[in-house]
C-alpha cells in the first residue's frame, strides 16, 4: 500500500503515520528526516538542499521530486510505504504521480486528517515548541489553506482521497483510518 497523509500542523499527522505503518507493515518516509539525513551525510541532493536550507528558502520542487525519487526506489520501499511531508503542492502531487508512474508504482490513497482551525491552533499551542508562537501559527496555519486545498481537489478528483475527522481520541483514529485502508 502506499499512501500519503495530510493535515495541517497539530493534525497528528506523524501519529497517524507511525500507528498505520506499524498495523500495516509500511515504511514511513518523512522528508524532513531524508533532508536532514542528505545533508548530514554531504551527498550530492543534499549539498544542494543545504544551500537552500541555510537561507531559510523552501527546497525547490525539481529537487524534491529527486529526493523523493531516490527514496522511494531504495529496496526497503517495495511492501508499501507513507509519505509524511510531501507532497506540499499540487504540483508536487501531480509530479509524484509521474515518479510513481515512471517506476510502476500507484498511489492508494492521500489521506486527510481534517480538523477545525481552532483545534489545529489549540494543538500546536500544547507542543509547545519553540517556534509555535500565536503569529507563526497563524501564518502556518495560511499557507496550509493555500497550498493544501489544491492537492486535496487534485486527488478528490482521481478518487484517491480519504477524509478522516480528526477531532476524536488518538486511539479512535487510528482504529477508524486502519479500518478504512483494510477495506479499500
């Protein structure tokens, strides 16, 4: 199975991702983790991802499709895998899809782990991170709208998208999204 899972910052995505890939056997992919792994190891993609990270810009997405192409061609990527992370765009979505097309593979489904802001907000207030202060969540919280509402239209429209209600016990989730994916 292969599966992408989105949701706004506090949504539980990384939760979500670890519960599935334990109950399904799947490899979690996080890209923040094969960028930081990239560019501690000085390879080649991450050379030239640090040059962007340094700055505070955002990795081009050419760069991410690389990234994201070598990942999912290492052995380990065969029973099935989740991306967290990726894709941020539609045209990252819409760019995967050819990766997957180009190697055989399909994208089961993008998950959407759809809670309301104010809870989103609340959550990511409770981390309580470093840089999750009231301005910066807000702004995060914009730019999930602006660039998630397009993917979650471009694989609605393919039929590949699946809605859970967040808003619930972690436990009730999981058990909610294991139940959806078993019966797909």
């Amino acid at each position: 199975m292969r599966l992408i899972i989105l949701g706004g910052s506090g949504a539980g995505k990384s939760t979500q991702a670890k519960k599935v890939c334990a109950a399904l056997n799947l490899q979690l992919v996080s890209v923040g983790e094969i960028l930081r792994s990239a560019i501690a190891n000085r390879t080649a993609l991450g050379k030239q991802a640090e040059a962007y990270v340094i700055q505070g810009k955002l990795i081009p997405d050419e760069l991410m499709i690389q990234f994201m192409g070598d990942r999912l061609s290492q052995p380990d990527m065969a029973a099935g895998w989740i991306l967290e992370g990726y894709p941020r765009t539609a045209f990252q979505a819409e760019e995967l899809d050819f990766l997957l097309d180009g190697s055989n593979q399909t994208l089961d489904w993008a998950i959407y782990l759809q809670v309301a802001d104010e809870l989103l907000l609340e959550r990511s207030q409770k981390r309580g991170l470093p840089d999750d202060t009231p301005e910066i969540l807000e702004q995060r919280l914009k730019a999930f709208h602006e660039s998630t509402v397009p993917i979650l239209e471009y694989y609605s429209h393919r039929q590949k998208l699946l809605t859970i209600d967040t808003a619930k016990p972690i436990s009730e989730i999981t058990e909610t999204l294991i139940q959806c994916l078993s019966n797909s």
